[in-house]
C-alpha cells in the first residue's frame, strides 16, 4: 500500500526533485526519500482518534450553494453548541470523515519552535484599526484581524492585499520569519490530501507568476501551499460570531493555528456538524471554512490569537479566465512554420506532376508507334 501510495504522489507531482523538502540527497532516489517522509508521518500520527460527521460532505456543499452570506439555521440556536460533542485537545491528533470516508477536519500537532516564532514576530507588527465584527454579523467578532494574501477579488489581476501593501516592510519580514510554519503545515496537507497541494501550487501559481511577470516581483502564494493568511489578535470572551469564509475556495481545507501564552475556552465550532474541536498553543486544524459554519467558542481565560491559511476562489476563476482566453488567441504564424508549409504543399504537388510526364511520354510513344504502322502500308 505504501510503495502504491508513493507512486501516486509522485506521480501527480506533489512531490518533485524540486520541491522535496530539504532537498534531494546524493546517492539517493526519490522513491525512497517520498517513502522515508511517508513513514515519519505515520509515526507522528500514532494514536489517531478517528471521528465520524453525522453530516456528509456533499450535504455541505449543497447547502453551501444557497445565497451568499445566508447562513445555517442552526447558527441561530446559539445554546444548541453545548450540546455538541467535544473533542478537547488533550485527545491529541484526530481526523474527521463523513460515512463515505471524505476526510472534513483534521488535528495535528505543531513544533513548539515554530509557534514561539509565529509569537515573537507578531509582536513586531505594527498596529491594525482593521477589527472582526465592525461589518455585520457574518464577520468573525471584534478584534484585531489583518489579511496577507496575493487575491483576484477586485477586478481582473492577481494582486496583494491592501494591508500586507500598508504594513510593508514589517509585513513581509513577518511572512518570511514564518515560513518554517506555513511550510509545515503545507507538508501535513500534501501527504494528506496530496491533490489539494497540487491544485494549490500547480497551474493556478504558474499563471499567477506568467501575468505579474513584467513588475519588478512577479507575484507568489504567501503562506506555503496556501495564497493567504489572516492574523487575528486580542480575541476575548464571547467576541466571535458565527460565519463561513464565503470568498474561499469550497474544495479547499483552511488550516487553523492558535498561537501566544496560551487561553482557557475558545473551542472551534462546527456548526452543522454538531462538534466542538479542541484548538490549544500546539495545535493544527485542516476544514472546509468555506462550506462549514464556525466560530470560536467563548473564551474563558486569557486572549486567543490565531493565523488562519486560506485561498480565494477568484484566483482560480481568474486562471480559468486566462485559460479560455488562451485558447481563443490567434497567434501569427512564423516564417520557420511558413516554410514548412510551402514545403508539404511541394512535396504533394511533385506526384501530380510525375503522373503528368508519364502520361505526356505515353502519348508520345503511341504516336511513334502509328506512324511506324503507317510506313510499312
């Protein structure tokens, strides 16, 4: 099963000589480094609780086709979530799948090297007025919230994010400073569902570098695998309110990570499927933020901060765009192909004219035999 799954892996290009992390080694082949990976995984996965959804996936994305920003009756029945069944962190790593066996959430731990990076660099950024929950109710709650992200939402290009342009320099020093994680994280999401991965770094990044290519940094995802993070900051008490990421992509996981000194309370909440996830400093969690209402549970203790790594579906309506276009273009000829041309017309006309000549000498040679008849009457 293991050297099948290594084979599709490679295969579908979620792992490359390019992009193995940590490079290719001498005297080694990929097979075996994708297998060595592999296995470390599995190890780091030992005592996986597996979770069942009372919901399916399509369901979820049936009603997730209803009119946007309409969200789910039951978001309204705010005392319904303690009733809910809860997964605390303690648990350890699980994984969520519906009874088609469709993988819907998933919790895996995280290098505590990483998280006291992610901590200390936030320090650094400068101050938002952007707050969650100053537009309606379908936004998060009231607090500091801030988007990195390279999008299509405003017009026909990929650009980046009006406030990753406003914090500059430090914006950009804190993606960089966090890159270990969002690799991480990316790693966890290729051996788990490796066609994600390469629907995320596959077609829809070469476009994105094809069509920023005469500016002076051809644009990039910003957070791994994923084009986007959102930074949320100082969430207290019972601040957040119930919404879906509508402007993700639905076929896409988001990928959750608490981060600071740590919080009391402060639960994921799966609205339609009826659970509540145990999120601490330490852990991961992969979902459909598009597709599934959530929100975060009262926080009893402490200020919860979070990163939140998403994708927008406009970066794939824009390469589907771009694609279509791609084939409507008429491109002109060049002369080699002229050439070319002229050459295949010529080597068809030569037969004809062989026939020709075979015919002209036919005739001639008829004619000198009537005349020869001729002579001897």
């Amino acid at each position: 099963m293991s050297e099948k799954r290594v084979a599709h892996l490679i295969l579908i290009k979620a792992f490359t000589r390019q992009n193995l992390p940590g490079g290719m080694p001498k005297n080694s082949s990929l097979e075996r480094e994708v297998m060595r990976l592999l296995q470390e995984w599995e190890e780091e996965r030992k005592g996986l609780l597996p979770v069942r959804s009372q919901i399916r996936y399509a369901e979820l994305q049936e009603q997730s086709n209803q009119q946007k920003g309409l969200l789910p009756l039951i978001t309204e029945e705010k005392k319904a979530m303690e009733s809910f069944s809860v997964y605390p962190s303690s648990l350890g790593p699980l994984e969520i799948r519906d009874d088609h066996g469709v993988l819907l959430g998933y919790r895996f731990r995280i290098p505590n090297k990483l998280l006291d990076t992610l901590t200390e660099s936030t320090t650094l950024l400068p101050p938002t007025i952007a707050k969650g929950g100053a537009g309606g109710a379908n936004i998060p709650g009231n607090f500091q919230c801030r988007h990195y992200a390279v999008w299509a939402d405003y017009g026909s290009k990929y650009r980046e994010s009006t406030e990753l342009g406003r914090d500059r320099e430090k914006g950009r020093a804190w993606l960089k400073a966090n890159q270990g994680l969002f690799d991480y994280c990316s790693h966890q999401l290729r051996l788990l569902s490796p066609e994600q991965y390469v629907r995320l770094t596959g077609d829809v990044v070469k476009d994105m570098r094809w069509a920023t290519r005469k500016t002076e940094t051809p644009l990039q995802p910003l957070a791994g695998a994923w084009h986007g993070v959102v930074i949320n900051q100082g969430m207290e008490g019972d601040e957040s309110k119930g919404h879906q990421d509508f402007l993700d992509d639905k076929r896409l996981y988001n990928c959750v990570v608490p981060f600071g000194s740590g919080f009391g309370g402060g639960d994921l909440v799966l609205w339609q499927m009826k659970m509540r996830i145990g999120l601490h400093v330490g852990d991961g969690f992969l979902f459909y933020g598009a597709v599934v209402a959530h929100q975060v549970a009262p926080i009893t203790e402490g200020i919860r901060n979070s990163i939140d790594l998403f994708t927008h579906a406009s970066n794939f309506h824009l390469l589907e765009k771009h694609q279509e276009q791609a084939k409507k273009k008429k491109y002109p000829k060049k002369e080699s192909k002229l050439r070319q041309e002229a050459k295949n017309e010529k080597a068809k006309k030569e037969p004809e004219n062989i026939k020709a000549r075979r015919r002209i000498r036919e005739g001639k040679m008829a004619r000198q035999r009537a005349r020869g008849l001729e002579s001897t009457m």
